[in-house]
C-alpha cells in the first residue's frame, strides 16, 4: 500500500470509531434525560414462570420387591442470561436500526434501564466497555451496518 492509501485507511478507521463513541454518547445523554423527564404514560409489566419437574420409578426383581420414588424439586431457570458479548451486539445492532423505541427496548433487556426507565447503575460502565468492543468486534458491526439488517439481527436475537 502507498503512503496515501494508509492514510486514508486510517481515516477512515478513525471516522468509523468516532461514529460509534458519538452514537454510544449519545445513548448516555438520551438515557439520563428520559431518566429526568416526568412521565405522563404509566407502563406495567408483569411476568410469571413456571417449572415443574417430577421423576417416578420402580424396579421389580425375582429374588425381593425394591420400589424406589423418587421426586425432583421443581427447577427454575433464569432466561436473562446473556453473555457481555450478546448484550453488546444486541445493544450494537439496536442502535444501528436508529429506533428510540426498539433501542429502549433492548436497553431494558439488558439491564441498561431499569423497568421504570432509569438509567441502571452499570449503564456508565457498560457504555465504557462498550468502546473497548466496538473496537475488537469491527466485522459484527459492518454486518449490521444497515438499519435493516441491524433491525433483522435484533428480531431474531431479542426474546421478550
């Protein structure tokens, strides 16, 4: 490569970087004003899950009766968990479709806003971290650089 195409490499890295710190910064400042602004609309969420699992068995044999019952607890599983990659790509792909609402959306989804839409305690430090990613994971957000295909990533990465 020339000297003039390094250099335009490097810009344009370098515009791509400052494009996801400004989307990222601007993700904080909309989050903690929409955290300070009086809502006149009331959302309630209510959510139930359930588990239930049994196990019964009996063993019969020539030379005596063995019964054993055996019942399991019921068991419950947390569907939140997601790994700090997913919730990147998901909050990634989210801001790329450029829709508040999905964006909010995903924001509570992991655990960035809270259910009464303030801002959680690690919404800052996953904003930095977020940087930190971004950077490393430069091929995931070209593949969702498009309002589209962002939009299509979330629908079938985001479970409610």
């Amino acid at each position: 490569m020339t000297k003039n195409q390094n250099i335009a490499a490097g810009c344009g890295a370098a515009g791509c970087l400052g494009l996801i710190v400004i989307i990222i910064v601007g993700c904080i400042i909309y989050f903690s004003l929409y955290r300070n602004r009086p809502s006149s609309t009331n959302y309630n969420y209510n959510s139930n899950s359930n588990s239930n699992s049994n196990s019964n068995s009996n063993r019969n044999q020539n030379s005596g009766s063995s019964n054993s019952n055996s019942s399991a607890s019921p068991s419950t599983s947390s569907s939140s968990s997601m790994s700090d990659d997913d919730r990147h790509k998901l909050f990634q792909a989210a801001s790329m479709t450029q829709d508040q609402d999905l964006i909010q959306r995903v924001a509570k989804k992991i655990g960035l806003v809270k259910a009464d839409g303030t801002s959680s305690d690690e919404s800052a430090q996953f904003a930095k971290d977020h940087i930190a990613w971004a950077i490393s994971n430069v091929e995931f957000i070209r593949s969702v650089s498009t309002p589209e295909s962002a939009r299509a990533y979330v629908d079938a990465h985001l479970k409610d």
